[in-house]
C-alpha cells in the first residue's frame, strides 16, 4: 500500500502517476516515492494490538519514519457484552441439545440388540408394536435391528420393553439438558464455556 503523506489516503501507483504525471512502475522505489510532490511512502504492516473493539483509524508515522495503519482501542459497551453473552448462550444451547439429540439417537441395546432412539425409529417401534397387537403377534418373523442385523423369531414383548426403555432414558437426556439449560441461563461470558453433555 502507498500513502500520500500530506491527505493520509492510500493510492495506486497507477493514480500516483495520472496525478504527477511521471510514469510509475507497479512496485515504484521507496525513495523514488519519497522524492515526489507530495511525498508518498509504502504502508508496512502492523499488527492491531490487544483490545475488547479494535478498528483501523487511519494511518500514523512511527518514530522510525514508516508509515503504519492505526488502530483504535476500545472497550464493549454495555449493550455489546450483553448481545455477546446472548449470541453465546445460544450457540450453547444448540451445542447442547445437538448433543442431547445424539445420546438419544444411540438409543438402547436389550438382550444383545440395539434399538435406536432417534424419532424415525422411535415412529418405526410404535408401529411395530401396533401392527403385533392388531395381528395378536408374539414374534416377528424377521427384525431388522438399528445396526442392520437381522433375527428371526423376534419377540414382541422385547421390542415393547425397548420402546419404554427408549422413554424413559429419552425422558433422563431431556431432563439433563434442562439443567445444562439452566446453568447456560445464569452463565457468564467467562463461565459459559465450562458448560458442556
């Protein structure tokens, strides 16, 4: 970047030379730019310093005779830290019930079988369940289990028992992520991140 030392506003060599009139390569000389009128000089690099707001505020002179952007350095205000904290707290709370929603997809194994607990499957159990009890089953000829294998003969009162345990450990996740829920509530900017399933 090239600045023009007397208005401070950045330019191309291109534009040095339609306003000096003297033919300018991409990358001039430093000191090529020094000698014209007015004097221009390259930008270096600086890194913004630490800070909570930092914007770029036009560009200063060091004491090393280089040309460096400047910075502003400000602190959140008020109504900054309190939409930070919210934006926060819900990018937790999705965190969390993403979380919430895996553990129940992994559903339950009963008797060596596992059974899923994501809502397709928990749809596909109920209606397992209600096809036996329309049709008096005992056992379905053929299962096909959450992880793709299949049994024969499979009871009927083991794919009832799953859809309940799947319910009630359904019902244990909702309940934790109510209180990680809550903790996300009373968090802190600092804090909210120790909040994790």
């Amino acid at each position: 970047m090239i600045i023009n030392t007397e208005t401070h506003e950045l330019e191309s060599s291109r534009k040095i030379s339609q306003a000096t009139g003297i033919p300018l390569p991409r990358n001039p000389p430093a000191e090529t730019l020094a000698q014209l009128a007015p004097p221009r000089a390259y930008v270096v690099d600086s890194e913004p310093p630490a800070g909570d707001v930092v914007e770029p505020s036009g560009f200063e002179k060091g004491e090393d005779g280089e040309w460096r952007q400047a910075w502003s350095v400000r602190d959140y205000t008020a109504d900054e830290l309190a939409q930070r904290l919210a934006d926060a707290q819900d990018v937790k709370r999705r965190e969390i019930e993403d979380a919430r929603k895996a553990a129940e997809a992994q559903g339950i194994t009963l008797n060596g079988i596992r059974y899923g607990g994501d809502p397709e499957n928990r749809q596909a159990l109920r209606e397992a369940v209600d096809l036996a009890d329309a049709q008096s089953l005992n056992t379905f000829p053929s299962w096909k289990d959450s992880d793709d294998q299949f049994h024969a003969d499979h009871p009927v009162a083991d794919v009832r028992q799953a859809l309940l345990d799947i319910a009630a450990r359904r019902s244990q996740l909702i309940e934790r992520e109510a209180q990680l829920a809550a903790q996300i509530q009373a968090a802190t900017l600092e804090t909210i991140d120790t909040i994790t399933w």
